[in-house]
C-alpha cells in the first residue's frame, strides 16, 4: 500500500488516532463509514508522531503502526494508510495537520472521522474552533447511546455554529488498543480482537510484552 496522494481525491475522510495497535474496532469503524458516506472518495487512516493528549510511552514505532495499518486495512476498497503525521517533529495537534493539508490542496475536502469519546472532549483541544473551517466532522459511537449522543451534537453546534457534525451508527465492538496491549502483557490471547495478519505481526516482533514493565516503574 504506497503513500497516499492527496493531489488524485477532492472529498477523503480521515481517521487519526494512535493506532498503537490498530484493532477490529478501528477496522468496524472504517466500514461504518464507508457504507454511510459513499460520497467519500477515500478513507484514509492516519496514525499520530507523538498524540498531545495521550500518554506515549508504550507507544510503538511509528512505521511499525503504519505497518499493522496497512496489514488491517490492506482488502478494504477505498482506505489508503498515511504517514503523514509521523513526517512531522513534536506533538500531533489536529487543527495544525488539517492546515497544513489545505494549505498543500485547497480544493481537498476533509471529513474527520472521531469517536464518541472524543466529540465530548472536542471543546478542549487546541485550537478546536478553527476545525469549523477546514473539516465536516462525522462521529462514530462506540459506547455511548445514539439519542444522548445526537443531543450533544445539536447542543454543540447551537454553541458553535460553525461547525458541521454529523453522527455514523456502527456496530459495538468492544476492544480497545490499551485492553489489547495489556493482554498481551499478561500473556493473554488477542485473538479476534485485531486482524489475524496484525496478530502474526504482533507475534513476530514481541511487540508490547514489556507494558506491565513499564507501569511497575
């Protein structure tokens, strides 16, 4: 899977994230997307060099991720993996990678794939009010009830009404990357829980074995 070029796409969604490991929930919410946003050329994954809101030190070499990214999403039409965040020195902010991307293609149009977790943590990001301007934002809900989230979104936009928020239903899967992680430090299976070639991936290079390590430090 070569790096994407964003010259060839007028309308992409992007979904960001640590992908540290990418797991079948990422994989649930890209089909979710794709099947509702038809419109949407291409759906690419884009992992994080050095996410500001999340603690990184059991965070796994960024082409490694890139790696498992493209193992998952390798038979999935219409996704493409970037590394276009990890080219970038010092903390991943969101609004900065989005600014950069107008600015490089400004007839690109971006949906921003986020989840329910972080629509309600929108509010608090850095500079979150400019991605009113350079993004529609579509939200996946992995936990949270359909009614409560869409009350949040319209309350949201009444507050700042710039902004272009609209909701994807998706399948629940409950799995998450730091579960993932720290079964695999209690040498537990992961079985089902990631895609079978990035389990074989995980296996090869020991990836994540020393997590229990590091939290006892």
């Amino acid at each position: 899977m070569a790096e994407v070029n964003f010259d060839q796409f007028h309308r992409i969604a992007i979904l960001g994230g640590t992908f540290n490991p990418v797991h079948a929930g990422h994989v649930a919410i890209v089909q979710a997307v794709l099947k509702t946003r038809p419109k949407i050329e291409q759906l690419i994954c884009m992992p994080n060099h050095i996410p500001a809101y999340k603690e990184n030190a059991a965070i796994v070499d960024g082409s490694m991720r890139l790696d498992m990214l493209r193992l998952a999403m390798a038979h999935i039409p219409r996704v493409s993996v970037s590394g276009f965040e990890l080219k970038r020195d010092g903390y991943t902010y969101t609004v900065d990678t989005f600014t950069r991307l107008k600015q490089l293609y400004p007839k690109l149009q971006i949906e921003f794939v986020i989840g329910d977790d972080s629509l309600f943590q929108l509010h608090k990001w850095y500079a979150f009010e400019q991605l009113a301007d350079l993004c529609e934002i579509l939200v996946v809900a992995r936990g949270k009830q359909q009614d409560m989230i869409e009350t949040y979104i319209r309350e949201f936009c009444t507050r700042y009404p710039a902004f272009r928020i609209s909701y994807v239903k998706m399948p629940q899967v409950m799995v998450s990357s730091s579960e993932i992680r720290a079964r695999i430090a209690k040498g537990e299976s992961i079985q089902g829980l990631v895609p079978d070639d990035v389990l074989e991936y995980i296996e090869k290079h020991a990836l994540y074995k020393q997590e229990a390590g590091r939290r006892q430090i």
